[in-house]
C-alpha cells in the first residue's frame, strides 16, 4: 500500500507536502516523490528510500509552488528505484500522477499504447495509467500530436476545460480494472488537483484558502479540522477555495464533512523514541477504552440478538496479527459457548469457495479496515447473503461502509506497521462479543467481561526490562526462534513469532507444544533458542513435559508464565502476571511485545519501519 497527498493553498506547497507525507511514511517507505505547479510548469522529483532522502534533497530549495502532490511507496510492481518511483508523468510530461492501489490490467493497457508509439521508462501500473491519462486526454483531438504540442506550451489557445480532464480520468478509471487512489495535476492548471478514488482509501481536507487530500487522516492532523472520505466511483478536484467531487457519472455530489476525532498528539512521538514502543505502553488503555466504549455506546445491542438466538454457522476471516486475535476469539467460542467456527486467513478463505450462506455469520478482523484481501471476503459473503461484523480501528474505513454492523475498537491510530495495541483492543471487542452472544443464549462462561479491565492493568506494576534485556542478549543473533505453547497458549506463540519475527527479521515459528516430538524436535539442537508460553492452569504438567523433552536436547528454554515455581526447569523466565485463565492473553503479551521490539533495536533496525511491510496492505 502507499501513502499519497495533495495540497493547495497560499501556502509554499512543498514544505506542507512533505510534512503530510511524513505522516503517512508507515502506509510504505521503497521511495517518495512529488510533483508541482508553478507558473504554469510542471516539476517531479523523486528519491529512492525513505522520505529523509527527499526531503534531504528540497530542503534547501525554495520552489514558489502553491499546488503539489505526494507519494510515499510500497513497491507493488517494479523493484524500488527512482525509475519506479512516483509521481509517473505522461507521454509529453502534461500531467503527473501519484497513485495508491494496482492496476491489474496495464499489461494490456501498455501494449496497446505501446502500439501507439507511447514510450515507457518504467515497470509500474501507475506509470500505465498516467500514459492513458495523457492519450485520453488529447487523442479525442484530430490533431493529436499539434494539439499535444500546443497545449505544452504556455500560450495554448486550445485550454482543456476541468470537465474535459474529469471526462478524461473518468473514461481512462473504466478502462482500468483494479484498485485506485490517484491525485493528479495537469501542466498550466496551478489551481487545481484531480482526484479519482475507488477501492483505495481517499480522503478530503477542507481548510481556510487551501485544501488537501490524502490516503488517511493522520496527514490532515494539524492542518485541517474537516474531512470528507470518498466513496468507490467518485473524483472531482480541489482547488484553493473549492471542492467539486462528482459521482461516476460525472454528476456534482455534495460531500458531507466530518470533525477529524483524531488529536494531533495522538501521531506523535511525544517522550517515546519509537511509535511500536509507545503503543505497546498504550495497550491496557486500548483495551479498557474498546470494551468502554462498545459499553457506553450500546454497540452490540445494535446487532439484534434474535442473529445470535438462532442457530447460526460463524466464520472469522481476517490477516496476520487480526486473523491472531481471530484465533483466540475461536478458541474462546467454541470452548465457551460450544459454538464451532470456521476460521480462515482472508487470502486463503476467497479461493476455498467457503461453506458460507445466509445462515452464515461472518466476522471480519481489520485495524485498517483497508485490508484488501480481507475488503474480498466481505464481498464475497455480502454475496452470498451471511450477515457481516466487522471489528474496525480507522474511523470511516472502506470495510465500515461495507458491512452490517461495525464493532470499533477504540485503540487510537496505530502508526508502527507491527500491530500491538490494537490487537490486544480486538481481544477486548472479541471478548466483549462473547460474553454478549453468552449472555443472548443464556450460557454462564468462566471470564467476567469486567476483568478484562484488571488483566489489562494487571502488568502495571512489572517492570521486564531487567529480564528482557538479558533475553535479548541470549536471542538477537540466533537466526531461528521456536515458540512453543498448547491450547490458548499456543496462538500466544503464533502472534507472539509474527511479532518478532516481523521487526527483528529472525525467522521466528510457532509450534504445538504437543507436536514437537511428531517431527519439528528434529530442529531442536543445542544451545537453539525455545520461547515456550505456559499460562493455562490445566496444561502446566503437559508443557513440562514438553520442556524436559526440549532441555533434553541441550536447547535453551525461555519460559514466559505466572508461575513462580518452573523457573529451574529453563534458562530464563519472565514471570507475568496472574490473571482469570480465560484473560491471560491480556497479561503475557505485553512483555513478548517488548522483546520483539527490544530484540529489533538490538539488531540495529526500525521497529517502526520493518523492511518490505506497510501497515495496511491495500492490495491483494
Ligand atoms: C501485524 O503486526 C502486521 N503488521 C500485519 O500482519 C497486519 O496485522 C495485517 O496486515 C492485517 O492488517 P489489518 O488489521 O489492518 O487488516
């Protein structure tokens, strides 16, 4: 996914890009550019690498621009080199494009412009659709190519009205198949920024004389207090004191601005040196705030119990770290409410033609709620009639325009691309729902939803950096790490190997502590690392078994548990807190965040940024 920006206004634009840009750094960090209008020219600079590359190169440049627009890249198509890098230009250099989304058919698109005689110096889709762009908007003209020279130059006398390069966007959008956010400028329109939006997240910012646009809110923080997200199908343009968004069919729409809930401090570092350190701290308020808020606000009520009375089947859909607290929401269910649940990650469950139907109830996991392997499995069962639930935490996200009812989780941005808080904020919205649906169908479950709140608080008073840190040296050059655990411990491990795996690039596994001798204790050598969770009161005997049988093979132990007394049976062992068995998911995770994150700042690397990820993958 990519992060894009655009701004308009009295205002030098390209100091105010560049600092909205930085706000979206984490949609994706191969590269970033921008491109200009001043007096009527067109400029485009671009930096392979993180953003500090191009602000490095304009700092010290004072271009009199009002108008720009921004891009910063996860690489899709084409490795990351300037050449890949947005803003992509038509074939004369008329217009420059910034695009968030895939374009699947450029292929085609670009042998048939190929055909035409229109070069290429890329391998990305969108430098395909701003070729198309550029075709579309001159090739309606018998004269194309004077016509084309003609309008490069300053004195054309043929001027393309803002409907004609609206009619254009919209015909080159329906010759594209794909998903799109894409702003746009044309040479000798130093006023105005295009727009067109389906799929890929777009939003407007309206302020005083200027206006912006951007992938997500964050950009706007600080400089507008009003956006409006557009929908599938709608573009339009921004100028210094206007907004014209218009429907697929070109007719003018009225956007409906919303306060942004989001408060500047809330994307900032503050006292932390990292976002992923500051969320993990910030996990026990994202609990208590989701399970408050979905209180306070009466949201499931809003699901009628009669879905739950019902005999109904469940599926959870969702990807990585959700798809982890999906995990723990089966467990609890069926162990629970001896309901069974189908569970599938987003990108395997459109492809498996899925027993679902309109007895289906399908619950969808998503911190973004951009996700696009998950956004398909939304489609596909609105298609096949299940009712639909999605757990969300970016306000106005495509995925809550989508289905029937949205549970918020109330974790605040989330700007590390390794999701913490709100994981732990989707386990209070799952347990949340668990104990409504127990309550619907009349079934006493052994976890009181107001606990929650104290075994979020329960690692308040533990300080792990002692312990951690001595784990840290034990573990930061091995090259493999097994995490091992049974039950409701062993998804722990799963979330517990994605997180350090993700930002510390050691490749981290999880295994069923009970499978271990059924082949993997075959990898288990000496002086390898083990992290084995142990929190379940009924599986303590089980696990040591398991960690003997791993001590037997000379490897060493790190146990994460809250009893006190297995200490001699490991090389180490980080004592967590005691907690209701059923919520011990919201004590014992925090210190494995902190490894993970401790872990990648003794590698030397950005927790923040892990190489090849963005925080919300929005294409397939
Ligand atoms: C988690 O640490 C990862 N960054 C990733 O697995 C993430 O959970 C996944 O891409 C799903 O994102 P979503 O919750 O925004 O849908």
């Amino acid at each position: 996914m990519c992060g894009i920006v655009g701004y308009i206004g009295n205002h030098l634009a390209i100091p105010i890009t560049l600092k909205c840009l930085a706000a979206l750094e984490y949609r994706g960090y191969d590269s970033a550019g921008l491109a200009y209008l001043d007096s009527g020219n067109m400029g485009v600079v671009k930096r392979v690498g993180k953003l500090e590359n191009l602000n490095n190169f304009l700092k010290n440049k004072i271009i009199p621009a009002s108008c720009a627009i921004g891009h910063t890249r996860w690489a899709t198509h084409g490795k990351a080199t300037v050449e890949n890098a947005h803003p992509h230009t038509d074939a004369n250099s008329v217009l420059s494009v910034v695009h968030n989304g895939i374009i699947e058919n450029y292929d085609s698109i670009k042998k048939e412009l190929k055909d035409k005689g229109i070069k290429f110096y890329s391998e990305t889709d969108t430098e395909v659709f701003a070729k198309l762009l550029g075709y579309n908007l001159f090739s309606q003209n018998p004269d194309f190519d004077k016509y084309y020279a003609m309008h490069n130059s300053l004195h054309s006398t043929y001027k393309i009205s803002k409907k004609h390069i609206l009619k254009a966007l919209n015909t080159t959008i329906s010759q594209c198949n794909g998903t799109y956010a894409v702003a746009v400028l044309v040479k000798g329109y130093d006023d105005t920024i295009f727009f067109a939006k389906y799929k890929s997240p777009l939003i407007l910012g309206k302020g005083q004389d200027e206006n912006f646009l951007a992938s997500d809110t964050p950009a706007l923080l600080g400089v507008v207090s009003k956006f409006y997200s557009l929908k599938d199908g709608e573009c339009g343009y921004i100028e210094k004191g206007k907004i014209v968004v218009c429907d697929e069919n070109l007719k003018q729409t009225k956007p409906i601005f919303k306060k942004i809930s989001v408060k500047p401090e809330q994307v900032m570092l503050g006292s932390f040196k990292h976002f992923m350190q500051k969320e993990i701290e910030q996990g026990a308020e994202s609990v208590i705030n989701t399970i408050d808020r979905i209180k306070k606000l009466g949201i499931l009520e809003r699901i009628p119990a009669q879905i739950f009375e019902k005999n109904f089947n469940l599926h959870i859909t969702a990807c990585g770290t959700a798809l982890h607290a999906g995990m723990v929401a089966k467990y609890i269910i069926e162990n629970q409410l001896r309901i069974p649940v189908f569970l599938d990650y987003a990108s395997e469950f459109r492809y498996k033609e899925p027993l679902i139907n309109a007895e289906s109830i399908c619950l969808f996991i998503s911190q973004s709620g951009e996700t696009a392997d998950t956004l398909s499995c939304v489609e596909l069962a609105k298609q096949k009639g299940a009712t639909t639930i999605a757990f969300t935490n970016v306000p106005a996200s495509r995925m809550e325009s989508m289905v029937d009812y949205v549970i918020p989780t109330s974790a605040g941005p989330e700007i590390a691309v390794a999701s913490t808080k709100a994981y732990l904020a989707q386990l209070g919205a799952l347990y949340s729902l668990v104990d409504y649906i127990a309550k619907i169908r009349h079934i006493t479950v052994n976890f009181n939803i107001d606990n929650v709140r104290l075994a979020a608080l329960s690692n308040a008073k533990f300080n792990y950096d002692e312990t951690l840190n001595e784990i840290v040296e034990l573990i930061k050059n091995e090259e493999s790490i097994y995490f091992v655990g049974r039950g409701l411990d062993y998804i722990l491990a799963m979330e517990a190997a994605l997180k350090l795996k993700e930002v510390s690039y050691i490749h981290c596994e999880a295994l069923p502590a009970g499978e271990l001798k059924h082949g993997s204790l075959a990898l288990i050598k000496r002086d390898c690392v083990v992290i084995a969770i142990l929190t379940q009161d009924d599986l303590v005997e089980k696990m040591l078994n398991n960690i003997h049988e791993i001590n037997s093979r000379g490897a060493k132990v790190i146990l994460f548990s809250p009893y006190a007394d297995l200490e001699k049976f490991v090389s180490a062992h980080v004592l967590t807190p005691q907690v209701d068995n059923m919520l011990e998911p919201f004590a014992v995770m925090k210190p494995l965040q902190i490894l993970a994150y401790k872990t990648a700042l003794a590698r030397n690397l950005d927790p923040d940024k892990p190489r090849n990820l963005a925080k919300s993958v929005t294409v397939e």
